[in-house]
C-alpha cells in the first residue's frame, strides 16, 4: 500500500496553484493569522526578494553556518538587527522555535534556575527538557511569584545562576507581561532574563522593536524576534550580548547541526526590519483596528485586550469547536483553540486582528459571533 495513494497525473495537478489553494485550509477572512502588518504580501517585501535574487543572493545555503553555509546576507541581517534592536550582537535561527528551545536548553547550565512563566511556548517547554537546568513554574504574571521561587531555591541550597522566561505579550490571552517588576526581580537576584518577543515584534514599542525594547543591549537580557509574524517572513532573532551570542554558536546544538536559513530569507527580513522602521502607519493603523475589535467584540464575550490578540473564552471544547465553525462557515477564519495549547477549561476562540481585514469584516465578525453564540 503506498503511502500516498497519489498518481503521476494527480502531481501535474496539484502543481496547480488554484489547485492547491483549493486543498489548502486558508479559507475566509484572515482573522487568525500572525501576519499583524500584513507584510506577508506586501509589495515592497517582494521587490526586495526580487532585487536579492537579481544581484545572485542564493535560495538555499548548503550546510550548517558552521561550515559552508554561512552568507554574507545571514551576516550583515546581524549587524542591522543589532543596530535596530540595540543589542550588542544578534543570531539569525530558522525558526522562533528553533531559537527559543536553543537558548533555554543551552544557556542554563547544571546546577542553575529557570524560572519561567506557567503560559510560556511549548518551544521554551521543548528547550528546558532537553537542558539540565531546573525549572520552576511560576503563576501567569505574577512577579512574587518570580521572586518566591527563586528565593525558596537559594533557600534549599541552590547556588548556580538563575534564568527568569517569560512572553512580553501572550500569544493565546494577548496580554502583556509585568516587564518592569520582572526586571526587579531579575536585578535582585542577578538573574537572566529570557524574553519572548514573539507576537510583540513589529506591533509594539519604538520602531516596532517590541515591549521589552528599553532592555536590550543589558549584559543579563536575551531577547527573542521572531520574523514569521508580524515581520511577514520566517526565522527569529535571538538579541544578546555578544559573549552569549558565541556560547550558542559553539554549543547550541540546533544551530550547530542544522542547515543555516535561506540566504534569500535573510534579504526578506533585512527589508521587513526596514519596513518596521519606516511604515510607523501600519502600527498605527493596526492599533486603531484592534481598538475597534475591542469595541465592537467586547459585548459578545471577547477580551479587549489592548492588544491584537483577543480571546473569546467559552470554556469547552464542543462549544468552542461549534462556534469556531459556524464562524468558519460564514467566511471568517477564526480558529478554535484547545489544551493542551491552552490550559483545560479554557478553549476559546483565538481572534486576531491583522491588516489583512478592515472595520467592515470586524463588524461583519461580531455579527456572526453573536449569532452563533
Ligand atoms: N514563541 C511564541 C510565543 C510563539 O507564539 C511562537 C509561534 N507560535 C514561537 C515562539 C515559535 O516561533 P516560530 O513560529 O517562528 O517557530
């Protein structure tokens, strides 16, 4: 039995592009992508990867970084993502994931702390497993919480160097970390602080550079840029001092041992890092639509969160499936989430608000919503 039963002739069909979006689940209004700026699509992203490929940047780079697939276009996206994000020195990784399970499975050592927060990515998850550090969990935003783990485990002995992981704005609740007082608890314990700017990276802060912006370029600070959300491309950014920077190139064993990013991907991010800084309208506008989401949203249950990212919490997961595919059914893309990617009792519906949609299909949403409730 093959595993695909899928003839020769079936391919030729399925090279076709309508074809294939035919077969592709991107149905409806985008109101569940991460594409917040709507770069994904933009022309002038796409003229930067055209005029990439005319001066001969290559499509893919043939072997780790380490070796032979080192570009000119991976260093010098470096250098301008340190400038941009005022960092001493910045690392280019293939995905957010990627980088996010590097730096927590990497940088702590045997004998050292994580203390992360209880929402934190499944890739932060995935990065303290493979690791030797220990790890506490500490209640959602609650910097006591930070500073009583931290201050239990010196009690019981521990002595190595402590790490504090964190989201500066969640992907499933759209809500902001307590930044500042996480950077106190951080400074009495002289501890690392591991941020992940996932979904605030080009919607939030000067420039787009994010919540946690003001931090970078501090000798306890890593930061992570992912470049497939509002960047519109792929990839992530790890930001850190540059002695941090050399550990993971010489021991992270997913940027060792992995085949480095597409040197014409690179040139992508360049010219999004270009848009963030030059395009302050589409934050603008962005902000003004997910105002309006909160407005218009917010009677049917939705949380206005203050940012792009709005829950609708229903609780269980029939319901949440239910809603999630009437609403599909009228041509929205909302997506219902369950646990375990959110914790148990709170499936919800993940509403996104992207420049991909205007104060029309918000209206046209709450309708939909309100019915199908
Ligand atoms: N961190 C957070 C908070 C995320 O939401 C995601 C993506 N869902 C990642 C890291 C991983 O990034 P990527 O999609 O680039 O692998």
């Amino acid at each position: 039995m093959p595993i695909l039963d899928t003839h020769a002739a079936d391919l030729a069909d399925l090279a076709s592009r309508d074809r294939l979006r035919a077969l592709t689940p991107r149905r409806g209004l985008d109101f569940s992508s991460n594409d917040y700026l709507g770069l994904a699509t933009s022309p002038r992203l796409r003229d930067a990867v055209a005029e990439a490929l005319a001066r001969g940047v290559p499509l893919g780079s043939g072997g780790s970084r380490l070796l032979r697939g080192n570009d000119p276009e991976h260093d010098v996206l470096e250098a301008e993502a340190a400038a941009f994000f005022g960092c001493e020195s910045s690392l280019w990784f293939s995905s957010g994931f990627a980088a996010n399970s590097a730096l927590l499975s990497t940088l702590p050592q045997r004998g050292d702390l994580i203390v992360h927060d209880e929402l934190v990515h499944a890739s932060a998850h995935e990065g303290m497993r493979i690791g030797r550090a220990e790890r506490a969990s500490a209640r959602h935003s609650d910097p006591q919480a930070f500073d009583d783990a931290i201050t239990d485990w010196r009690a019981r002995g521990g002595t190595g160097r402590v790490w504090i992981a964190f989201e500066s704005l969640y992907s499933m609740d759209g809500d902001r970390a307590p930044i500042s007082e996480l950077a106190q608890v951080a400074a009495r314990h002289e501890a690392f602080l591991l941020i992940d700017e996932a979904h605030a990276t080009g919607v939030f802060g000067p420039q787009g550079r994010g919540l946690a912006s003001e931090l970078d370029g501090a000798e306890n600070v890593i930061t992570l840029r992912t470049c497939g959300k509002a960047m519109g491309c792929e990839g992530a950014l790890v930001c850190a001092p540059t002695v941090v920077r050399d550990f993971i190139v010489n021991r992270g064993r997913g940027f060792i041992f992995s085949t480095a990013p597409s040197p014409l991907m690179a040139s992508a991010v360049r010219a999004a890092l270009r848009i963030l800084a030059d395009e302050p309208e589409r934050r603008e506008r962005l902000h003004a639509l997910a105002a309006y989401a909160g407005t218009v949203l917010s009677p049917h249950g939705a949380v206005a969160s203050g940012s792009q990212i709005l829950p609708l919490i229903l609780g269980d997961d029939a319901t949440t499936m239910r809603v999630a595919g009437a609403v599909q059914a009228a041509g929205f893309d909302v997506r219902g989430i369950r646990p375990p990617t959110v914790p148990a009792g709170t499936s919800r519906l993940r509403i996104s608000i992207t420049l991909n949609i205007g104060e029309a299909e918000i209206d046209g949403l709450a309708a939909v919503i309100g019915k199908a409730l």
